[in-house]
C-alpha cells in the first residue's frame, strides 16, 4: 500500500494500536504530563496530517474506547485532552478483528461483542482476508521442490478439513514458516504431521487424512516433484529463508 506514492510505515506516515482490555484513552490519543504538558500519540499525528490508521484488534477493545473510534469514523474528528483534531482528507483508517464483532466464537473465546454502533461504521466496507498463499510459497521456496509441495499441499489439506467440518483448530501462516525452518535441519514430512497433530483427536486426524484431495495443484506438484527425487538421487537447499521461526 502507497500512500502519495509514498511507503506509509518508511515515511512516518503510518500510527497503529492494538486493543485490549486494558488499553486506556492515553495510548490512543495522547497523555498530559505532571506539569501539565500535552504530549500527543502518532495516532493524533496521523489522524491530523494523513498516513493510514490501524486500530488492530478491535474486537478485544473496552467497549468505552470504540467510542472514540466510532467518533473518528463517523464524524472525521478526535477528541484529545486539548481540543478536536479534524480528519485529514488523506488520512485512511484501518479497522482490524479476529471475528466479525458478533462475539466469542469457538476459536477466539476472549473476544467482545461489538455494539451495533460500531459494526454499522463497516457497512458495505467489511473485508475477509484469508492467508496469503503467495507469502506462503515464497517462504517455503527454499525447500527443494519435493519438500515445498509436499507442505503447501498438506496445508491446504488441513485447511480444507477445518472448514469442511468447522474443527476448532487453526493452520495459520506460522505453520508454514515453522515446518520450513524444521524441513531446512533434516526432520522429515512425518515428524512435521505428528508434531503439528499433537494434541488432536483421532476423530479429527481421520478427518485431516479423508480431506487428502489429489486434484490439488499442490500434491499434483509433489507427485511429480517425488518421480524426479528419485531420478535426481539427492539435493541442496537454496540460501537461507529470510523470514523468521516463531
């Protein structure tokens, strides 16, 4: 995302917070010290200048903070311990949850149902963004091609039984980071499909194996990938991943 051409996070034109249930009014807006100075938060900054807002975690906020937020949104003002601050017309604000506001679910029990205030302000504006699979592969593009497909295409396997049988249970984009990094220092596909499924129930590892889908591109890759292991004989990894092990 630019903005103005400009990277947002580089250019300083960017403010984020996350929610929780003891976030106060001072981390959002600003603090006044003992001597009676205004001291205000990038939020205000941005909010006031223009750059890109990100108010994360929203659905873990105090209800009494989305006021505020709700404020902001709706009437292009935020009020500070020293006055309103107008909304520039280049300031763009990002609203970010784990559920859709409508409460605890079976998965992210901690979670606050969102008043309908709140859940109007994202009429029509409501986006579901799900894991990004290109991220994914180029994370994973350090393995050799065997061990890369073989990962993508048991991911969307899991992720296939999850939703098909709405499992209480999560594949996120850690699991492909930190199966590549395990892959890189020799353990084997079997290590990584035990260690993962610890923990799960029979009924729900059966659930995982019945979800194996050899129409998927993936394990349509590591099919062949497997043929031309065994004509290769052996191989090498490419540079070290840049990305971390979480």
């Amino acid at each position: 995302f630019e903005l103005n051409g400009a990277d947002p996070i580089t250019s300083g034109k960017y403010a984020q917070i996350s929610f929780s249930p003891d976030t106060t009014s001072g981390e959002m807006i600003g603090r006044t010290d003992v001597h009676g100075d205004f001291h205000e938060s990038q939020i205000v900054k941005v909010f006031r200048e223009g750059g890109v807002i990100l108010f994360d975690e929203i659905d873990d906020a105090d209800p009494s903070m989305l006021i505020k937020v709700n404020t902001a949104l709706a009437n292009g003002y935020l009020a500070t311990p020293v006055g309103m601050v107008q909304k520039s017309p280049d300031t763009y604000i990002v609203c970010a949850a784990n559920t859709f506001g409508t409460g605890p679910d079976a998965m992210y029990v901690g979670r606050t149902r969102l008043d309908a205030a709140t859940l109007d302000r994202f009429c029509l504006s409501t986006i579901y963004v799900d894991y990004d699979e290109k991220l994914e592969e180029d994370i994973a593009s350090v393995l050799p091609e065997r061990d890369m497909y073989w990962l993508m295409g048991y991911t969307a396997q899991v992720r296939s039984a999850i939703k098909e049988h709405k499992m209480r249970r999560v594949c996120s984009t850690r699991v492909v980071i930190n199966a590549t990094e395990h892959l890189k220092k020799g353990k084997d596909t079997k290590w990584i499909r035990e260690n993962f499924l610890q923990g799960w129930s029979k009924a729900e590892k059966a659930k995982v194996e019945a979800a194996a889908d050899s129409s998927n591109p993936w394990v349509q890759k590591q099919l062949n990938a497997e043929k031309a292991r065994k004509a290769e004989g052996s191989y090498s990894y490419k540079q070290p991943s840049k990305f971390g092990f979480f």
